[in-house]
C-alpha cells in the first residue's frame, strides 16, 4: 500500500496549516484549532459512514467520552499523552463491543440506536458525580496540561490539534487505501455479496466504528483541556454528531479529501454567518448548506472532476471574433 500523489498534496496542506501560530493573530489561531478540530471529527466520520456506508450518529458519545476521560486523568495530574492514549483506548475498546451490536441493525434502525449512545453515556456523566462532577462540570486547570500563559497554551493546543490532525489523515488514508478500504467499499456497496467473497462484515464494521470513535475522543480529550470547563450538555451535545456528516455531505461522502475540504468550508461558512448575523444565524447557516447540497450533490470535490470532464468547444473556421 503506497500514498498517492493526491495524498501527499493533502500532506503538504496540513503542514502548512501548522504554520498558523508564527503568521496568524490569535483570532485566526482560534479559527486554525477548530479547522484542525473539525477536520478530525469530520474524516473519523467518513471512515464509518462514508467508506461503510452506515450513518453513525455516536460521535458526541465518542468525542464526550474522550473528554472525560481524559479530563478526569488531567485533573489527577497525568500528563496530556496519558490522558490521550486512555481516551482513546476506552474508545477503541467500547466501539469494538458496541459495534458487535449496533452493526447488526442498518439504514434508519442504526442511526437511531447510535443516537441513544450519547444520551446514555449523558444520563451516566451526570449520575457519577464524585468522578465527573455531575451537573456541575468538571474543571481542568490550565497548569495541568500546558503551563501557565494564555498566549503559550493557545498556540500548544493549536498544535496539538494540528498533530491529532496529522495522526488522523495518514491512518484514514492507510485505511481507505488498504484492503481494509476494500473490504468496507464491498460492504457499502452490497454487504451480501461481500459476505460471499470471503470480507467479515461484522469484524471490517467493528473496525471501522472504532477506528472512528478513536481519533474522535482523542479530540474530545483535547478539547477538554483546550476549554478547561466541560460539561455533560456541552461535550455530549448532538452537533458534535451532526456537523461531521454535513462536512463529509458538503466535501463529498466517502472521501478523504472531501471531508477536509468540507470541514473547511463548513466553518468558513459558520465564521461568516456568526459574524454577520447573530439572530437567527443557524436558519441562515442551515439555508446556505441545503443550497450547496443542491446544487452540489456529489461535494466539492466533484468541481475538480467536472472541470476536467468539462468538453472542449473549438470555435469553427470563419466564426472566430
């Protein structure tokens, strides 16, 4: 399995995203952690519903997860990579089981069923109050993770985001290009038939749920200590489930490149309708998605593509101007 030419153009715009904090303000740093974020949460995404084909619905129970339990080892004084690689074990290892059983159900009955996992996990985050604070949240001092200094710590976890960013493309990659990548395209296109070839849907499935569910509490652990303060409604919130698949819906549904362009794209638009309209902001921003949607119902990625199918017209003798 070797990266393809498009692939290394991807590397190549990610690390000059890391650029960000020695040539941006810290404006256009806050803009650069969220790009990095949403790229992440939006390319986990594609691995299960864009390359599989099912509409998972867990990532808030996913990212929520990573946050506390990445939280909870940072207020206990365990370094960030502790805390990161704990997130992203609980993640990996409940994706695993939960898939043995979500898995089983398709379309629709899926989605729901990946739906009521955040709600759960919710419901126990606010129960385990001695551990996680309940309702009350759960604090992360700034010392615990990056030192003291607001400007120092913005431009650490910008760059920590930016690494998760880097880890994330080079393993969806890997997976898309490899015969895991296979095995997941025979399922989206006729589970069956893959079945018959000899793929094991049920273990490719798992898989692929838990490799999503990695990266995204990975990012939530992240994210906890990025804000300082998390709690259940915050962390566990159902835009962190929705906004992936209309970033992979806007970039285009089963590509890795889509899904960073669409994360880009998703939180320009965001930027710009926050800045100039605060009231009734999500209408407008919602409008402005279903329009390109329509008009674009491949993704962006499907400019390029048109632009290179587009016929040449030769202007015939006698009629040039």
């Amino acid at each position: 399995m070797s990266f393809r030419r498009t692939d290394w153009m991807l590397f190549g715009l990610v690390l000059a995203l890391g650029l960000t904090p020695w040539i941006g303000s810290p404006y256009v740093l806050r803009l650069g952690t969220f790009a990095c974020l949403y790229a992440v949460l939006a390319m986990s995404w594609n691995v299960i519903g864009g390359m599989t084909g099912y509409p998972s619905f867990a990532t808030a129970a996913f990212f929520g997860l990573g946050a506390y339990v990445g939280g909870i080892l940072l207020t206990k004084g365990y370094p960030l990579i502790a805390a990161l690689g704990a997130a992203a074990l609980v993640a990996f290892v409940g994706a695993m089981v939960l898939g043995v059983v979500l898995l089983r159900l398709r379309g629709h009955y899926f989605a729901v069923a990946s739906l009521a996992v955040a709600e759960v996990l919710r419901e126990l985050t606010n129960s385990a109050t001695d551990l996680t604070g309940g309702g009350m949240g759960l604090n992360i001092p700034l010392s615990a993770v990056a030192g003291a200094g607001i400007a120092q710590a913005a431009s650490f976890f910008f760059l920590t985001m930016w690494g998760l960013l880097l880890l994330t493309l080079a393993a969806v990659l890997w997976v898309e290009r490899s015969k895991l990548g296979f095995g997941l395209a025979c399922i989206r296109q006729n589970e069956a038939a893959a079945d018959m070839i000899g793929v094991n849907a049920t273990f490719y499935k798992s898989l692929a749920f838990a490799i999503s569910g990695l990266f995204v509490a990975m990012a939530g652990t992240l994210y906890a200590g990025w804000v300082h303060y998390i709690e259940p409604p915050d962390v566990f919130d159902i835009l962190f489930s929705v906004k992936p698949i209309v970033m992979a819906l806007l970039g285009g549904l089963g590509s890795t490149a889509g899904a960073l362009f669409g994360a880009a794209a998703f939180l320009a638009l965001e930027e710009i309708v926050w800045r100039n309209s605060l009231q009734g902001s999500s209408g407008i921003l919602g409008l402005l998605i279903v329009l390109l949607l329509l008009f674009l119902p491949r993704g962006l990625v499907s400019l390029g593509s048109q632009l290179v199918r587009r016929p040449h017209v030769e202007t015939a003798p006698g009629n040039g101007r």
